[in-house]
C-alpha cells in the first residue's frame, strides 16, 4: 500500500500553533487531583453528538485529566483521512481521522486541539513534545514503533481496479499472474507485485509498469495498455465512484480490507503507552455503540473498518 514516509529525527520544530476543536463544548472543569474527567459533547457531521463516557474516561491518565485537552498535529491534505474544511484555512480541518479522533477524546473528557505540520515533521514534534498525538492516514510500521505507540483504528491494503465487467477474470493477486499491472512509481504496490510475481507466479510473470501519479496509472488501463490497477484501495474505491461506467473494483473475498492490509493508527509516545490505552478504548466504545461504523460510512470507507481497535499490529 502507498505509505506516507516521514523521517525518524529528533530535530526541534517550530512552535505548534493550536487550532480549537470544532464543536466541543466543555461542561465540567477539572483539576490535576480530580478523580474524574470533564464531560465533553462533540457535534460530528452527519453522526450527531458524541459525549464522554465516566467508565472509558476514568482510563485517561490522571495528567490528562488535569489539562482537559490533547493537541493533535496532522498534515492535511490527504482525503479522506484528513482534510482542510475550507480551502485557505490552514487551521480548521475535515475528514475520518479528524472526525474519529475528535470522537474519540469527547469519549475520553477531552478536548481535541489541531494543528498543521509538515509531515516530515509529526514524528520529531511527538519527539521533542509539542503535541501528545499524530494523525492523518499515517500507517503503523514497525519502524515507525521506535518513537511512537499506535492505536489501530482501521487497515488498507492493496486492491485492484480493472475495467468494467472484468473481462480477464481478475478477482485477486494469483489472477494477476502473466498480466501487466500499473503501479505508482517507488510505491509499496510495486515492491510487493514484484516479490509476488516471483514467489507466487511459476514463472508465468507479473508485468509492473510504474507511473509517477496514480491518475496516470489508472489512464493507462482506461487506455488499455496495462491489465489493472494496483493501489491503495482506500483511494481506488474513489475512483470507482468516479468512473463507475468505465472501471470497477476486483472483488477479493478473502481480503475485504485488501491485500497485505496494513493497519493505520494514532501516534502517541512511546512512553505514554497509558495514554494509548486510554484512546483504544475509547475508540473501542466507538465501534460497540455504532458510531464508528456512521463516520467510516460518511466517508465511504467501510472497507477498512476493524470489529476490534488494537495496538502497534504492524505487518512490516
């Protein structure tokens, strides 16, 4: 799958402007000593209210409790995990992680504070400790567990888009054996096609064409010159929405979250594992009560949904 990359550095970042959580309304101060958290209410597009729940929250770790708040970096854009909710507005932002993360800390008594960084940048800040929390389509890697603990709130692999009607049968990876598939250049898809063409194909070779953009990968099967699509099928479901009559997504029954799925997360700290905790269950409360399932649908996304939130479940 196509993973956004960012540097494991320790290097100082300058100073996090915060930008207030939309909606959130705050009913109850706290203190550093109180034994419970604030009740939070968040207004989430399309979902309705989402409020603090006293049995998750008293999970949130004591400091937490105190401030009443996380800060949250992101880089948007990157739909339809995060996005700017007005073009030119740097500070106000859209999308599932937003909108699951900001449920998710109203469930806990928080207040969610965003802020726009660059994405090179997420890991030294949660580093150098200018905010608590990293979100936007950022995929858990076992590298990336260095620095930071993951909650694991949803997985995307690969899928396959073939033109409509599927005329060369193609329904998984074994069916791409002997066909010519377009890939976008230096992506995930094209190092793990290759892997697989020489492990699972007897021979009969996977032909990988690379493309500096993904649009271009996707004229060239509309074009005819390749066979399919490979990419991530977060981002091909869109496209199959777009060009509906032309293209279509292979069905792979076996992985309904695509192949060689790899789970995307939250960032905390490392040392703050009590605070990850605290957001896994909270993101657990989301998925029991239906919530979850209402924001991945207001993105169209219930491909990638988990029955369970988990933590650091990297595959590579």
């Amino acid at each position: 799958m196509r993973s956004r990359r960012f540097a494991l550095s320790t290097a100082a970042l300058a100073a996090v402007a915060l930008a207030a959580a939309a909606c959130g309304t705050t009913d109850t101060p706290t203190t550093g000593n109180s034994a419970a958290a604030a009740t939070v209410t968040v207004a989430i597009t399309g979902v309705g209210d989402v409020t603090t729940d006293a049995k998750v929250a008293a999970k949130l770790p004591a400091d937490f409790r105190g401030k009443g708040a996380i800060t949250i970096a992101t880089n948007a854009p990157y739909e339809p995990f995060i996005d700017f909710k007005a073009e030119g507005n740097t500070t106000e932002f859209k999308g599932l992680d937003y909108d699951l993360l900001t449920a998710a800390a109203a469930r806990l008594g928080l207040t969610a504070q965003w802020s726009q960084q660059p994405f090179d940048g997420l890991v030294p800040g949660l580093q150098a400790g200018k905010y608590d929390a990293i979100a936007g389509g950022i995929t858990d890697k076992k590298e990336r567990q260095q620095v930071a603990t993951f909650v694991d709130y949803s997985a995307s692999g690969t899928g396959f888009l073939v033109t409509k009607g599927n005329p060369k049968s193609i329904n998984d990876v074994t069916g791409l054996c002997g066909r010519t598939v377009a890939v976008q250049k230096a992506s995930n898809q094209a190092k793990h096609l290759a892997e697989y063409s020489k492990t699972g194909c007897a021979g009969n070779a996977i032909t990988v064409k690379e493309y500096p953009e993904n649009p271009q990968a996707v004229q060239a099967l509309l074009a005819g010159t390749v066979d399919a699509v490979a990419a991530t099928k977060v981002n091909l479901v869109d496209t199959e929405q777009q060009l509906k009559d032309k293209v279509q997504l292979a069905a792979d029954a076996q992985n309904p979250n695509g192949w060689l799925a790899s789970p995307n997360g939250f960032g905390f700290l490392k040392s703050r594992a009590d605070l990850a905790q605290a957001f896994q269950a909270a993101v657990q409360s989301l998925i029991d009560d239906g919530t979850y399932a209402k924001i991945l649908a207001q993105y169209e996304q219930k491909e990638i949904g988990l029955v369970t939130a988990t933590i650091d479940q990297a595959i590579d």
